[in-house]
C-alpha cells in the first residue's frame, strides 16, 4: 500500500489542479482531472479493503457494502464518475457540472482526510510482563525475620520528635502575638490624639468624562469568485439556491462557517458559498 502522507499528498495535488483548471475555464479537463483524482482515492482504499476487482463502478458500490464508505460518499462518488465519464467520452464541458465535480472532489477529499487517514491500525503495544507466580523464596522470608529492631524503634521516634518540634515552635510564635497585642494600644494613642483642622477646604472636582466607544463592527472582506459560484441559504449543497455568480463577481465576506463554507451579505442576509471558489 501506498505511503499514507504520498498518497494524501497526491490526493492534494488532484484536487489544486482542478480548481486550477477551472480559474482557466478549461472547464472539460477540470472533469477528466476531477475523475482522475477520484479513481487514485478508491483505489488507495481499495488496496486497504482488500478490494481489487472490478471496474470504478464496482469498486465504489463494494466499498459502501462493505461499510467503508457511506451512502452519501457513495452518491458523490458516483456523480463525479459520471460527469468525468462524460467529459472524456462526450465531450462535456459545463461549467456548471465542472464546479459541481470540484465541490464533490474538495468534499469528499476531505472527508478521506478526516476518516480514512485518522483510521490507521496503529499495532497494539506488547503487555507488560506479568511477575511471576509462587511463593517466595526462602532468602526473602530470612530477610524478613532478620529486620533490625532499630528501624522499628525510628518508625515510632521520628514522628514524636517532629510533634516535639512543632510545639516548639507554636510557643516561639505565639509570645510574639502577645507582644504585638501589648504594644497595639501604645501605637494607636498618638493616631487617636491626632485632630483633624476646623476647616480644610476641599477643591470640587468634576468626575471625568467617559469617552463612548463606537459600536464594534463586524470585520468585512471583498473577495472574487473564482469560477460559477452558487449562493445558497443554508452551507449544505443541498440547501436552496438564491443566486448563481459569474466568475470575477465581487461578494463581502462577514464571516467563516467551518472548513468548505464562507458567509457572505447578500442582499441585506448571510448567505453561504463554498470556500473553495473565492479569492482576495
């Protein structure tokens, strides 16, 4: 099999050069290249199912029924099949299917990343040595009934010369508390005595003015969309389409959903593209 970070490396490298050949609006080779890309992942994981007869189709429908894969990775899998299928033997060059096959491949690549890779059998560590069973042996119970009767009798001393010890030191501090509470009255007479004037005159003061601070605003980003691009209301690919952007259309970007999905104002609202078609 494979070298894990070659083949994730690989895997990388599929799916930049199809977002490339997108922003070059070779939308047909973008398909091919998807599919491509597509294939070396199911192999990889074909290699680690034990997996390897049949044709793409095949391998993609055992993978899920062997419970490698789920439903919805199997459907994608399929589209992007499909459309490099028709791309190579018919020519197809959408835009619209080749950003659909890159948003297929940017999402199932990483979701490989996520499960496939972070599932490696690591081989499990060598239990500790068990200690050996039986009696013990004969020198260790002469050991035993030879202990000195010395250690015995400083088990007991030590820790009646340490009670000694702190009593000791107890009554070396509390005559100095004594003290203290001797000499308070004789400190606090004079502070007593001490009258203050009949009349100070204490200057008005006004308390200074607190600056108001404006109203903290939300960071906004102009980025570009990079090829077609669907606005949708919600970040799932299944969500409802508000509007579909040419390449180069400017959009403000208030904020990050997660990895895959950007929010963006669109039309007063936060609508969400996936992070894989803008730039600055």
């Amino acid at each position: 099999m494979a070298d894990i970070a070659s083949t994730w490396q690989k895997i990388q490298q599929g799916v930049k050069e199809t977002e490339r050949l997108i922003g070059q609006r070779q939308y047909n080779l973008a398909m091919v290249k998807a599919r491509q890309t597509l294939e070396y992942m199911i192999k990889t994981m074909g290699e680690r199912a034990c997996i390897l007869d049949g044709d793409l189709s095949d391998l993609i429908d055992q993978l899920f029924e062997g419970q490698w894969i789920t439903r919805a990775t199997r459907d994608n899998y399929h589209k992007i099949r499909i459309l490099g299928n028709k791309a190579v033997h018919e020519g197809n060059d959408s835009p619209s299917d080749a950003s659909l096959t890159c948003q297929l491949l940017t999402q199932e690549a990483y979701s490989f990343a996520n499960e496939y890779m972070q599932k490696r059998r690591r081989p499990p560590a060598s239990p500790p040595p068990r200690p050996k069973s039986g009696r013990p042996s004969g020198g260790n119970r002469r050991r035993k009934r030879r202990k000195s009767p010395v250690e015995d009798f400083l088990r007991i001393l030590v820790p009646v010369i340490c009670v000694i010890l702190l009593i000791f030191i107890i009554r070396a501090i509390l005559p100095d508390k004594d003290k203290e509470k001797e000499t308070m009255p004789e400190t606090s007479a004079p502070i007593e005595s001490v009258t203050e004037p009949s009349s100070v005159d204490i200057p008005e003061t006004t308390p200074p003015e607190t600056e108001t601070l404006p109203p903290e605003t939300s960071s906004t980003a102009v980025y570009r969309t990079t090829s077609t691009l669907n606005v949708r209301k919600e970040p799932s690919t299944d969500a409802r389409i508000l509007v579909q952007l040419g390449p180069g259309t400017e959009v403000t970007v208030t904020g990050i959903y997660d990895s895959q999905w950007t929010i963006i104002n669109y039309e007063g609202q936060d609508a969400y593209v996936a992070t894989a078609y803008i730039t600055q």
